[in-house]
DNA sequence: CATGGGATTGACT
DNA sequence: GTCAATCCCATGC
C-alpha cells in the first residue's frame, strides 16, 4: 500500500483500514475494528509532545508505531497524517485469514473468536513485538494491505479504555462482526 | 534517580 | 463485576 494512503486526516485513514489486511510472521487478518489517536486530543500519546516514545507518531505515515501496554502487552498502531504531525491508528481486532493454527499455538486457545479479538490479542496472534516499532508497513515484516472488498458498512463509537477524550466517537468497526472485541460500551450505528 | 500511570487481558467472585 | 500482572517511559526532584 502507497504510504499516501495514510496521510489523510486520522479518522478517514481509521475507517478506511477495516477490510484491510494485516500480515507477519506466517498469519494474517482482515482489520475489523480500529480507534483514532491525534496529538490534538489527550487520549493520544502524541499529546505530550515529542518524546523518545513518540517520535515515530511524528514521523512520516504509513508506519508502525508499537508500544507496551500495561507491562503486558504490545499494541499496534499505523502512523497517519502528514510527516510533523502526531497521529495514528491503533488495530484493536482482526477476523484471523492465515495461519490460524499458528495463531492457535501462540494465544493457546482454540477459539477463532478468541484469537484476535482485542489490540493485545492480535498482536500475540500475529508474533507483533515492540521490535516492530518504526517499521515500513508497505515493506514489513509487518505489512498492511489494502481490502479487495468492496466498501464495508461501519459502525461508529466511542474508543475504549481511556480516561481522557471519552467523548469522541473516534472507533470504528465492521458492522455486525463477531470477531471485535467485546470490552465497550454500546456501539452506535454510523456511516 | 524514584515514582506513578496506563489505548489490556484473563482468572476469579 | 472485580482485580492483579508487569514494564516502559514521562515526569519531577
């Protein structure tokens, strides 16, 4: 995918990355949910400014910006927006297409709703690690390809597990699929 | 250098 | 519904 894609404003890029593909290590799944991050609003790590952190939010669209979450996890994020601003896409579920026993053998579990269902999960699925962190999404190893889907219908709501900026409707998710993650509040039909 | 807080998950009540 | 695990890093002294 040309890096261009990624430079629109975030909540265009959120949205136009369900029906997406994403790819490592063996596996791959199709984006079914997704939040929007901007320097502009406090939830965004990128709000403090730059930081050793969150230089690759700054940097140039189209790349991986991949943090740890809670000492536990590792999430996943693609950089939107013209190079100098802070902004990006975090991958918060995957409907698994490859590599599902791989899948199955990382997350231990063997339920295929169980396997990518949450920004942490899918990255366990998929073997994404902090490593992965400033990588060229259209070079990989982690890749992220466009949909050969027509447009999906999306569902709008408020992002999850944040205590600031809870207002905004800035996450987006496959209409009527059973592989986002269960963790939110009601979801409210959109778009 | 010490401290505090998470863009979560899974186990348990 | 409640809660601990666990570590990176921003902040403050």
């Amino acid at each position: 995918m040309r890096s261009v894609f990624y430079e629109g404003e975030v909540c265009a890029v959120a949205r136009a990355l369900i029906g997406c593909v994403v790819r490592h290590g063996g596996t791959a799944g199709v984006i079914v949910e997704t939040e929007a991050y901007h320097e502009r609003e406090p939830a965004c790590h990128a709000y403090v400014g730059r930081t050793p952190r969150t230089i690759t939010l700054f940097g140039p669209p189209g790349y991986a910006y991949v943090y740890r979450s809670y000492g536990v996890h590792a999430l996943l994020n693609a950089v939107a927006e013209p190079e100098g601003v802070g902004a990006a896409v975090l991958i918060r579920a995957l409907e698994p297409l490859e590599g599902i026993e791989l899948m199955r053998a990382r997350r231990g579990r063997e339920r295929i709703e169980e396997l990518c269902s949450g920004p942490g999960k899918l990255t366990q699925a998929l073997g994404i690690e902090l490593a992965h962190n400033g990588g060229d999404l259209s070079r990989g190893p982690v890749t992220i390809t466009a949909a050969g889907a027509p447009v999906p219908e999306i569902t709008v709501s408020r992002r999850i597990g944040i205590t600031r900026a809870v207002e905004l409707p800035w996450r987006y998710s496959l209409a009527g699929s059973r592989f986002v993650s269960r963790r939110g509040s009601s979801l409210a039909t959109a778009g």
